[in-house]
C-alpha cells in the first residue's frame, strides 16, 4: 500500500489487465513535511544527477535465484527537465567481477510533467537471473533518457553516472527433495517445466 493518501491522487494510469501501471501524486510542503519521517526511514543519499535528486532508499539484504530483490529509492525533482527528455531509473545486481545478474528500470511518471519539488518513492525492483550463483552482490542505480540511451551524470563529477547503493546476498537455491513430496503427481505443464506434486 502507498504511504500517500487517496486526497493526494493526481494521476492514475493503467497497466496490464486488472493493474495498475503507477500512480502519481501531488504534496504541498507541509504534506511533504509529514512523510518526511518516511523518507529518512530508508538509508541517506542526497546525490544529484541532472535534474533529479537521490534522497534515501530502502533495498532488500537477501534474494533467491530468480526472485526479486525488492528496491524501493525516495527521489525528488531538483530542475525543470529539458524539453523532450523521457527519464528512466535503472538498478543492477553485479558480482565482484563485474558481472550483471539481476536488474530493474523503471519510471511511469512522465518526465514532462515533473515539477521542481515533486518527491517520488519509486519501486526499482530487479529481476535476478535463475542461475545466479550464491554470493555478495553490489547494487547500483541511475538515470538516463530513454530517447537518447545517455545516462544522468553526476552533478559533483560528470563522469560518475550510477550511485553503488550497498550489497545484498544471493543465497543458495534449495533443491527439491522428492521424497518429502507427499501428493506425488508427474505432469508436463509445458516450456520444459514438470509439476510433481505438493
């Protein structure tokens, strides 16, 4: 559920069938005052790229192989957009090697409707690949413009493009032990995938 009350609805846009793509609301600053305590909730960040600033996040520690880890950063409008500018939020899973195993991008608040002051919480969670090895994994973010593919740079160093937010763990996948199965049923559901039984 959001922390936002229904009176803040702005705009609500449909997703697939039957849900909901985002939300999107609008706060005074005595509002924004209020969820303040929300927003700090979540690790400090107060990194600027481009337009937009980084407040906080709030990041799961541990994930299975082809689970989500769940990815939640408060950020805010800082500047007017450029005109014709269409921001996305990216978030990756690497290995100590450098190596992409799980990520995100997201962001259905068209970005010709920020203001300067909006606040957003947005979900970022990534997909974590099936085959993802048990380990510490980094996770980092950024923005970039989906017309153009250019990510947002930092605003203290232009060559700084993404923001290392901590790590988490992917743990082992537990094997099944067919054995403990107590209503065997062997059935070929399709795409390679057999359902034995619960």
């Amino acid at each position: 559920a959001s922390i936002f009350f229904e009176q803040y609805k702005v705009k609500e846009v449909e997703g697939p069938p039957g849900k909901t793509a985002f939300v999107a609301y609008r706060l005074s600053q005595s509002d924004i005052q209020g969820l303040t305590k929300t927003i700090n909730a979540g690790t400090p960040l107060n990194k600027r790229f481009g337009s937009i600033e980084l407040l906080s996040f709030k990041a799961g520690s541990q994930v299975k192989p082809g689970d989500k880890l769940p990815l939640t950063v408060a950020w805010r409008v800082v500047d007017t957009p450029p005109n014709n500018a269409d921001y996305a939020f990216f978030s990756h899973l690497i290995d100590v090697n450098g190596r992409m195993w799980g990520q995100g991008d997201a962001n259905e608040f068209r970005t010709e409707e920020w203001k300067p002051g909006d606040i957003v919480l947005g979900n970022y969670s990534m997909d974590v690949e099936s085959d993802a090895p048990p380990g510490k994994y980094i996770i980092d973010v950024g923005a970039y413009d989906r017309n153009t593919g250019v990510r947002l740079s930092s605003a203290e160093n232009s060559k700084d493009d993404q923001l290392i937010l901590g790590s988490a763990k992917v743990s082992e996948a537990k094997a099944i032990d067919i054995e403990k199965i107590q209503a065997r049923q062997l059935a070929n559901v399709g795409d390679g995938i057999e359902f034995l039984g619960y």
